[in-house]
C-alpha cells in the first residue's frame, strides 16, 4: 500500500542547514508528485514546494531562495533541504502525494541554539 | 501570490448541527480547491477535491461547493468525530496556497 515516511534530524541550530527525507513505497516517484508542505506549532499548513513525477521542482515563491527539493528515484526518495533556519521554521514538515491522498506522519523540526 | 481566507476561524457547534464554513480566493482560481480535515496531532486527510468531489471513504455528510473565488464546505448532521480543523487549498496558481483554517469546537 501507498506509504512515505519522513526523517530527519528533529534539532537544528539556527542559521544552519536542514535536511529531510521522504521514503515512498507503493508507487513509483516517476508516476506520482510529491510535495512538502508544513505546519508551526499551533499555526496552519504552508506549501512548500514539489518534485514532479518527471523530475521538475517548483517552489513557494517565500522559501525559493533557501529551499531545495530533489530525488533519487531507485531508493525511492525525495529530499527536502532548506537553509538558514531560523526559530520560525520550527514546526512539523509533511511529505504528501497522490494528490493529497496521502500523507505522511510528519517529523518535528525544532531549530533552536 | 494567491490568498485564501477562510471564514469563520472557528465555530462553537453541536452534534447533528449544519455546519457550513467558507473559503474565499484571492483570484479566480477555476475549481482547483481541495478541502482537508486535520485532527489534533495527525496529518491532514484529504475530504474533497476539486471544489465538490468527495474523496474515497469520505462520509456523505461532507459536501463541497463553488467555483472561482468562493467555496464551501458543509457537514450535515456533525458527528463528534467531526471535530477538527479545516482547511482549504488552492492548486490553480504556484505557489499552492492554504487558508488559515476553521476549527471546530463543541459548544
């Protein structure tokens, strides 16, 4: 069945870099989007950007000059790497595809000294 | 970028009440609206797509309407388990934008 997974570091110091990783299993990266969206603690959802299924990336226009999205399809997964953290980029970072269907678990990102 | 501001950002309701929240875009952004429900401490579950297309699984009682700039959801008969915040989101325009959420709270 259709899964993703996130992962990722749970700390990061301010102005440093962070990085997560989406595991999918039960499609391919190659027929399905993927895209990031996440949550400050007590505050709504943000989109964050996608990897198309044909490999293209579009970004929030707000995060595009510090976010990176890319893929390594033969393990099946898409990384998320956002730099210059600051304390409001705490919150939980989604994976989601199939349109929304489905959604990960989500990871808590705490970026604190 | 394209806003979407929901209306209310919360309601006071009753089991078996009729529930009817808003969504209102920036600009006309066709039907590209999907709606999601997020209870505390979970992802967000798809419910509609594409303005009034329930997603698989979804109760009937979920309905969603409009076109353009202005959407709605509306839940006939809340159950408890419908307690949540909801949200929409518009996919017509990068970036795909959000509202802020409607929460749903027990009288």
């Amino acid at each position: 069945q259709v899964q993703l997974t996130e992962s990722g570091p749970g700390l990061v110091h301010p102005s440093e870099t962070l990085s997560l990783t989406c595991t999918v299993s039960g499609f391919s990266l190659t027929g399905y989007s993927v895209y990031w969206v996440r949550q400050p603690s007590g505050k709504g959802l943000e989109w964050m950007g996608r990897m198309r299924y044909n490999g293209d990336t579009s970004y929030n226009s707000a995060l595009k000059s510090r976010l990176s999205i890319s893929r390594d399809t033969s393990k099946n997964q898409v990384f998320l790497k956002m730099n210059s953290l600051q304390t409001d980029d705490t919150g939980t970072y989604y994976c989601t595809s199939y349109n929304g269907a489905y959604w990960g678990q989500g990871t808590l990102v705490t970026v604190s000294s | 970028n394209t806003v979407m501001t929901q209306s209310p950002t919360s309601m006071f309701i009753s089991v078996g009440d009729r529930v009817t929240m808003n969504c209102k875009a920036s600009q006309n952004v066709g039907t590209n609206v999907d709606w999601y429900q997020q209870k505390t401490g979970q992802s967000p579950k798809l419910l509609i797509y594409g303005a009034s297309n329930r997603y698989t699984g979804v109760p009937d009682r979920f309905t969603g309407s409009g076109s353009g700039t202005d959407f709605t959801l509306t839940i006939s008969n809340m159950q408890a388990e419908d307690l949540a915040v909801y949200y929409c989101l518009q996919y017509n325009y990068n970036p795909w934008t959000f509202g802020g959420g409607t929460k749903l709270e027990l009288k």
